[in-house]
C-alpha cells in the first residue's frame, strides 16, 4: 500500500474517531475493518483535526453541571499560543491584559482565579495575588477549563470565573517528540542592550545598614564608628568610608546600541507506561521540558494631561504637530528594550490499579526579563521640566530593570472508586508550592541634557540635587500549601440519578516582600558636566567610575522610608473550607445541581521596613492597631443552584444561581506603594479594604446539531457590594493611585458562542467564534471619591464588547491546516480621573494572526505563525488624548516537531 493512501487511511479513521457522531463512530470502524482487507484508491474525509478536538471539548462542556468552557491542547496549537495568558482570550468573554492577566467578563483580574489541577498555588508577581498566566507554557497543558458559573466545590473568591491548568498526565503508551523553532519581530531589528548585575544588594552595604542603622551621612558615620581627627579629618575619614560604600555597587550600566538576537525556543518530552506483575498495575512516567528566548523593542508614549483641556489637544496630537500647546503637564518619549528568557521542566510520575490511581509530579518554571529603557522628558505646559524646542534643554533617564520569576510545584493526586461500595468515588491532592522573585537589578539614572538651536544633542550634566541615580534590590517570596478531598456516591432510582458530592478545602499562604533602595547623591549642590557631547549619551552610565566619585562630592544614602512609612511587607492568609453538592437528572429532561460551601478566611497584611533595629521599631511596625488594620478575618455560606432542561440529544436550557466574593489582594490593605506593572504608576495600598460580596445570575441556552455544529446564547447578570475600584491622583508631573471601596456596581450582559462547518463553500473549512456584549456600573460614596471626576461610571477593567473569530482549514488529505484568529476588546477603564479630568481608558487592540501548519509525514509538523499582522499599537487616552501608547510590531516565527 503506497505512503499516501496509508495517509489518507489515517486521517480518515482519525477525523471520524474524534468527531463523528456515535452512529457515524460505530460506521467509521466497520468501515476501517473493510480497509483492512482492500486497498482504497481515494478516501474524503469527514471530520478534521481541530474539528474533532472542539467536538470533544464541546461534549465535555455539555455534560457540565454549570456554565463552564473547555480549551484542548489540540485548539492550544492550533491557534499557536505560546502560554496559557494568550490562548484563554480565545475563550467567550475573556479579554488578556498586559500578556499576563485574564480578565472574565470585562471584569478585572481580581475577579479571576486560577488553580494548577484543583489546587491553589502561589504567584510569583510582586503586586498581585493573582498568577499571571503567561508563565505557564502551552506545551505542558493538556486541557483548561474555565467555569464562569459558581459551583460549591469552587473557592469563593469567584467574580467572573475560576480557571483549573490542567497538565499533561502519564501517557497510556510510549511518547517522545521534539520541537525547534526561531522567530522575529518587525519591532526588535536592534535595540539597547547592557550588561546586567545578577548579584542582588552587595554585602558591604547589607552589613552598612545593620552598622549605621541606615544613615549613611557623614555626621552619623562619625558617631557610629567614634572617628577622632587625625591624618585626615574626621568628615573626610566618613566620606572616604561613604565612597566605599557607594563603589561596592555596581555602577557600569553603558548601553549598547546593536541589533538583537532571533527569537528561539526548544521543547522535548518523554514518557511511557509499563504493567508491573506483582499487583498487575500500571507504572507510568513523563519527562517534559523546554527553553525559549525573545526579544523585543518598543516605542513608547506617556503623558501627564492638564487639568483643564480643550478639543485644539486632541486636535493637535491626532496631527501630530509639535507639542506647543497647555495640552500636558509632561510629555515622555521612550525606548525600551526586553528580553524574555524562560525554562520549565515537569517529571510526572502515576500508577494505576484498577479503579485506582496515584501520580505525582513535580514543575519548576523559571522566567526571567531584562528590561532597559531610555526615556525622554519635557514640559510643553512649563512646569519644572524644559523643552528642547524651547529650552534647549530636557531630562534623561535611563533605566535597567532585571526581574527572576521560579515557580517550583510538588503536587500528589489520587483518584479511587470503589465499586464494591455502591460505586463511591474519592478524589484528593496534596500540593506544596513556592514562588520567588528576585530583581537583582533595578536602576535608574537620571541627566540633565542640553541641546544647540538646531536641537542637536551639546552634553549632559548632573544637576546639585539628590537622587541622581537610585539603584534598589527587590525579593519576594511566597509559599503555599494546599490539599482537599472530594468523595462521591452515585445512586440510582426509577426515574432519577443522582450524584452526592461532599469535600474539603484547605490553603496556607504566607509572603515576605523586601526591597532595599539606595540612592547616590550629588552632595556639592552644583550641577556638574559629565559630557561635552563629544561622546554619546549612551555612555552616560559610566560616569560614576571611582575616579570622578573621589573629586565631586558624590555620596550614597539608604533610601528606605522612615517610620511609620513602609515599603517592605509580610502577609498570611488561610482559607478552610467545607462544601456539600448535589446533582439530579430527573426522567433524562430536567438537571437539577447545587449546594452549599462554608468558607473561613483570614488574612493579615503588615508594612514593614529594614530599619528595625531595636523593641521602639518592632512596637511602631507590629503595633496591634495597625496589624488589626491589615487584617480580614470573615466567614460566610456561600449556595450554588443550577437548572437545565435537556431538549433530548439538540438543545438544553441552563439557569444559574451563586454567592460569591472578591476581596482584597495582600499588598492593597497596607500603606505601602510600589509601582503597578500594568500600568507604571506608583500605587498606594489602603487600610480598611473590605471584601466585595457578589450574587450572580446565568441563563444559556445551548444548541447541539449534527457533525458537531454547536452555537449557545447567555446572559448574565451580577450585583456586587463595596466593589474595589482604582482610582487616581494627579500631580504636577506623574500619576499615583489608590483603592477604594465603592458602593454598589452590577455587570450585565449576553454572549454568543458557535463552531459551525462551512462545507458548502469548500470542504475542510469552518468557523468558530465568540462575542460578548455588556455594561457595567459602579458608584464610589463622594466622601470617599476625593476629587473623583466620575463617582458614578464603568468598572475598572471592564469592556463592553469581546470578540474572538476564528477561520480555520484543514485539507482532507490531513497535510495541511491553517487557522485566521482574530480578537478585539472594547475600551476599559485603567484606573478613575481625578480633578476634572476624564477616566484614563484602553484603547481597543484589533489582533488578527495567522497559524498554517503542513504535516509531511505521520511524524513531523511545521508550524508557520504570524501574529499581530494588522501592526497595531498599544494605546490609553484620557478626555480624547492619547497619554500612554506603545508599539508591538508584527512576529513571525516558524518551529519543526517531530514524534517517535
């Protein structure tokens, strides 16, 4: 038989096998029994890759208790995300944010949640509880599923939806593949590169902080150490300790401007299962793992707008005039370069005996990003920044910023029935996890630069002020350990059956978060020139070499805020929880599921500082009232209640019911600061924070026809109490943030679902796709709105349209598929106006991709994928302006697997 009818065999029995109806199934085999025996000249295949695998998953969601959507490791390749963060915006009301964060619904990511196969782990990003999605990789993905009706076997904590990572298990057989692939972004041809410090805070100043209680002036080293006149003076004896110090730090960050590295990445994986013939068991095992490295390069835009602005702004930066006008209090051109570099690994181990089975597995994922960025500032409104235009003059920065995020998970699964005791199911895990983030490089410089009056660069200079250069060190770490059980009994009556489902939840969550922050000052009150323009600015980073650090009063300060200021905090929470369910499928037309979970939850925030050196410090940090401030400590019921009619094999009706909550994460509930990621604006935590209390409402109706066709319609609706809403504050040249509780918001909305053949155009061609529509409300009491432009407006977060449209092909002799994906999200609120200025919104992002796939024999694939074809930019604007924009750039990239 020749190579391609064996092919075209193949792919036959394999589109049938995953795809076809249950009669088409049984069709399918007699069929290929027939094959066997005769050779074929042509099979047409009827089903197709991806078809099969949404079937499967549609199925799957259909036999679901309450709402709940399911992603396929088939549909993960097929639309080619590269981690878990980008293939969920694939899923109905789903919006990625930052690459990292999932917003459900046009809700914010606090009113997500995610669990790695049931259990809670922790998150290794500095300002939030929440994982950020994208560190978890594709390849280690089996299936997720993302319930956005609440159920009583979910955690409480359920605002627009839970998401359980499901990983890969122990293969039934022999497995092993390998995956190469190099990519390119239009956007990163070159870029600024440096050489990073990966050493964290040197020891010399981590022994100067315990020894001068962190005051590193002249006058307290003098006391500290009892220097007497001698040789020298005593001032000059502590300035000469002071530059020891100061040249302990790592101080040669010199960019580079050269072309950057492609993208590549290598993945690889190995398992196989084996019968042991003491028990008769199986013994499985799968070894996975993976590398990847990409650059990037962005243009950035951030603004500070006046208060008081006019249509001639808007006007002005749509035509790209130059900035003349009162429109900002500052203006900021930036150029930053990132590198992503990512590891994981992943050994699972299970056996199985029977109606038994215990795996174990242990993941590690490490994902570092080196950021530098050279920024731009001046001051079109005349504030105390210049212009180049008009000054001559302007202010430079640049900053380096190298992150290290580790995620290491052990977890334990077991699942058992016992089927000499009515059936009785038990399900149960146990996992320990940790999650570290270390930024042994954060840095920012900071020059005064002159230009001649053709706006040619002249020189910079250093001005007679503090700060001229902060260098901090930051580490995180927080811990998790989790377990729960599950137990169900089956029963059987005349015209019912029924499923009783009863469990337990526990969590133990602790983090400690440092950040240590020195300063290097130009202590002779004078600006002192560091380039005559001679030289690039790029080697501006050079200037602190310990030459120029003896002959100019330059000197080191630890900048750590003073009592009862903090920027370091310690934080615990613990969740016990019990829950009972129920599930009853009356004379096959009518579904009835739900229940109640009681949950008790505590958790305690505490700012702290490195300056605590005696019981005076422990009494001002650890004072009761304050850690009474920190704290939340509630416990409440929360009932589930689900209705579905089943209209035979086509359709079924679904009605929902659930209590929910969303509450504070750790770091909001102290007053510490720190800089939000998301949105680069330095951020105020905030006593008092209450937990938001939420009922919500679902109603879907979903529809099943023949060769797997499907399309569902719902609604839904949520009543939240005391929503945490950002707000912002302006000052005259940057923003800052806070939190507050409003006092009602509600969510309402429909959304649509379908994957439909379209055969009468072409065979192997169909769609699929998603759009959601809604509105959302919130209302901050004026006594706590400040100067809120809008006590009354949109949540934060929230859009009013996502759209997800997939097109996808594949050819029905199963050599070739290809997939057009596109996904767009109505504008959002970044966070609240304040002083008559309007809500800073996200501007729609229209990302179209392209994924074509060619498989060359029953081994190998290649995978061609295009993403961002349409080149679009990242935008925010503010009353019709843009303030803060950054460029994508197109990204190609192209991988060969093989499996053995």
């Amino acid at each position: 038989m020749s190579k391609q009818h064996k092919l075209n065999r193949l792919a036959w029995a394999v589109g049938f096998g995953l795809f076809a109806q249950s009669n088409a199934l049984m069709a399918a085999e007699e069929d290929v029994q027939t094959a066997e025996n005769q050779e074929i000249e042509e099979v047409v295949a009827v089903g197709t890759r991806l078809q099969g695998s949404a079937a499967a998953v549609i199925e799957e969601r259909k036999n679901q208790a309450f709402v709940a959507d399911i992603l396929g490791a088939e549909q993960l390749s097929r639309t080619g995300d590269s981690d878990a963060a980008s293939a969920l915006r694939r899923v109905t009301g789903l919006t990625l944010v930052d690459g990292k964060f999932i917003y459900v619904r046009g809700l914010g990511e606090r009113y997500s949640s995610a669990r790695l196969n049931g259990a809670y782990i922790p998150s290794p990003d500095l300002t939030r509880n929440v994982i950020p999605l994208d560190i978890f990789p594709a390849s280690i993905i089996e299936s997720m599923a993302v319930q956005k009706a609440y159920s009583p076997n979910m955690p409480a904590a359920f605002g627009g939806g839970n998401i359980d990572i499901r990983t890969k298990s122990v293969p039934d057989e022999f497995v092993a593949g390998i995956e190469v692939g190099v990519g390119y972004n239009t956007a990163a041809d070159e870029g600024y590169t440096y050489s990073r410090n990966e050493d964290g805070t040197p020891q010399a100043l981590q022994d100067a902080i315990v020894r001068y209680h962190g005051d590193f002036t002249i006058g307290n080293i003098v006391d500290r150490d009892n220097l007497v006149d001698g040789d020298t003076t005593r001032a000059q004896q502590a300035t000469a300790i002071n530059n020891a110090l100061l040249q302990s730090l790592p101080r040669n960050y010199v960019l580079k401007d050269e072309s950057l590295d492609p993208e590549y990445d290598i993945k690889a994986h190995w398992g196989d299962n084996f019968e042991e013939s003491i028990f008769g068991g199986n013994i499985g095992f799968m070894l996975s793992g993976s590398y990847s490295t990409e650059w990037d390069f962005e243009e950035r835009f951030s603004s500070v707008i006046a208060q008081d602005v006019d249509d001639s702004c808007s006007r002005t930066l749509n035509n790209e005039e130059e900035i003349t006008t009162s429109c900002f209090n500052t203006v900021k051109d930036s150029r930053v370069t990132i590198e992503n570099e990512r590891y994981n690994g992943t050994l699972s181990l299970g056996y199985r005996l029977g109606t038994h089975s215990i795996s174990a597995q242990q993941l590690y994922i490490i994902d570092n990003e080196d950021e530098s960025e050279i920024a731009i500032s001046q001051s079109p409104a005349g504030s105390s920044t210049f212009t180049i235009a008009g000054d001559g003059i302007a202010n430079r920065n640049h900053e380096f910023n190298y992150e290290e995020r580790q995620l290491n998970v052990t977890q334990f699964i077991g699942q058992h029935t016992f089927l000499d005791y009515w059936g009785l199911g038990a399900d149960w895990q146990y996992t320990e996890s940790k999650a570290t983030t270390d930024i042994p490089t954060n840095v920012d410089f900071e020059f005064r630069d002159s230009y001649d009056t053709s706006g040619k660069y002249a020189g910079s200079a250093i001005t007679g002020d503090d700060n001229r250069v902060i260098m901090s060190y930051t580490d995180m770490e927080e811990r998790v350990k989790s377990y729960s059980g599950n137990v169900t009994l089956p029963l059987t009556f005349e015209s019912a059956e029924v499923e009783l489902k009863g469990g337990y939840d526990f969590s133990d969550r602790a983090r400690i978060f440092n950040t240590s922050s020195f300063a290097i000052n130009n202590s002779a009150g004078a600006s002192i020139d560091i380039n005559d323009g001679s030289q690039s600015p790029l080697s501006n980073g050079s200037y602190l070499n310990d030459t120029f650090i003896g002959e100019n009063a330059i000197l080191v300060d630890f900048n750590e805020p003073t009592a009862p200021d903090a920027d370091d905090y310690i934080a615990a929470q613990k969740i016990d929880a019990g829950y009972a369910q129920f599930d009853v499928l009356y004379d096959q037309w009518l579904r009835i599921s739900g229940g109640i979970r009681y949950e008790q939850f505590r958790q305690t925030s505490i700012g702290t500082s490195s300056l605590i050196f005696d019981a005076d410090d422990l009494n001002t940090y650890y004072d009761p009232e304050k850690i009474e401030a920190g704290s939340i400590n509630e416990d409440d019921w929360y009932p589930a209640l689900s209705l579905t009619y089943l209209g035979g094999e086509t359709y079924q009706v679904r009605a929902g019911y659930g209590e929910t909550v969303v509450r504070p994460d750790f770091r909001e509930i102290v007053p510490v600061t720190y800089f939000d990621p998301l949105t680069d604006i330095r951020t105020f935590g905030r006593t008092g924070l209450k937990s938001s209390p939420i009922k919500n409402f679902d109603l879907r109706y979903e529809h099943y026809g023949e060769a797997g066709n499907s399309f569902s319609v719902a609604a839904f609706y949520k009543d939240i109490e005391a929503p945490i809403e950002t707000i912002l504050r302006i000052g005259d040249e940057d923003y800052s943030a806070t939190f507050v509780n409003g006092e009602t918001a509600e969510v309402y909305g429909i959304e649509a679902e379908w994957l439909q053949d379209l055969t009468f155009v072409t065979d192997g061609l169909f769609t699929s796709g998603n759009i959601t529509l809604s509105d959302s409300e919130a209302t901050i009491d004026p006594a706590l709105a400040g100067t809120l432009t809008n006590p009354t407006k949109r949540m934060t977060g929230h859009s009013e349209y996502v759209v997800n449209l997939q097109l996808s092909y594949d050819s029905l002799d199963g050599m070739h598929s290809a997939s057009m994906v596109y996904n767009v999200f109505g504008e959002r609120i970044l966070a609240a106006g304040v002083a008559g200025r309007d809500d800073a919104y996200e501007q729609p992002f229209h990302s179209l991709d392209l994924v074509y796939t060619f498989y060359p024999d029953f081994n190998s694939k290649v995978k061609l994928k295009v993403q961002n074809i349409l080149n679009e930019d990242q935008e925010v604007t503010q009353s019709d302006i843009v303030v803060r924009s950054k460029d994508e750039g197109v990204g190609l990239s192209l991988s060969y697997s093989y499996e053995f």
